[in-house]
C-alpha cells in the first residue's frame, strides 16, 4: 500500500456542488481566449512563411526574366547580323544593309511601344476611382451662406 505524499495546498480549492468536468464561464472565456490567441498565431506564422516563399519565387523568377531578356537581345542580334551579311552578300550598299536591319529593329520596337502604352491605361485603377466619384444625384447643390 503506497504512502500518501502531502498535498500541495497551494491550489484553490474546487466548490464541492459542481462536477468535476465542469468550469466556470469565466474559465471558459480565458480557454477561448488562449485558443484563439494560439490560432491567431498559427495563422500570422504560416502567412509569413508564405510571404517568404512568395517573395523568394519572385525574385527567382525575376532573375529568370532577366537571362531571358539578355539571351532573347543576344539571338536578335544574332539574327539582325546574319540578314544585314546576307543582305551584304546580295550587292546591296552598306548604307541600306545598316538602314534596313535598323527599321527591322524599330518595328518591333514601336509595336511592343504602343502595346505598353495601351496597358498603361488600367495601371491608375480606372474603375475603382469611377466607384469612389460620388455621383451627382447624391451631391448637394445649395451653395452655402
């Protein structure tokens, strides 16, 4: 048969009326508050770990974005070379070998310019201020005294 060891008598001592499984409203409240404490938490934790990753895969892929654009350069020139040799080969005079590789330069150029420019447009969030106007049958037309 064990010994009972003393009692720690530091504790509060429970109301005999209730169960043992029950708590007080109070009690209840703090639980609630710690377990939403803990998700609030958990939740902050894994959005920044998302943000992180987030952040990583874009500079990643902006990386990417730049080899490609510095190989894409590469190949037109490439390209622009090898048309002004053969137009070269062909007889034409240097001047308009020079000129007519610059104008197959400038299209694209212009092309890619006005496409830009026309995506330009949506970057002011033209709806969204068109929904923040009030609009004029909400405004009041008296002028003030």
């Amino acid at each position: 048969m064990a010994i009972p060891l003393e009692t720690d008598n530091t504790r509060p001592e429970r109301n005999d009326d209730r169960a043992v499984g029950e708590t007080s409203p109070l009690e209840d409240l703090g639980i609630i508050q710690r377990e939403w404490r803990n998700l609030i938490h958990d939740q902050l934790q894994l959005a920044a770990l998302e943000v992180r990753l987030a952040a990583q895969s874009v500079m990643v892929m902006i990386l990417a974005a730049v080899c490609i654009g510095a190989l894409l350069v590469l190949a037109w020139a490439g390209l622009m070379a090898a048309t002004g040799l053969s137009l070269a080969g062909m007889g034409l005079h240097p001047i308009f070998v020079l000129l007519t590789v610059t104008a197959l330069t400038a299209v694209p150029v212009l092309v890619l310019w006005r496409f830009i420019n026309r995506r330009s447009r949506h970057l002011g969030f033209p709806a969204t201020l068109r929904t923040l106007k009030p609009s004029a049958a909400g405004t009041c037309n008296t002028k003030p005294t």
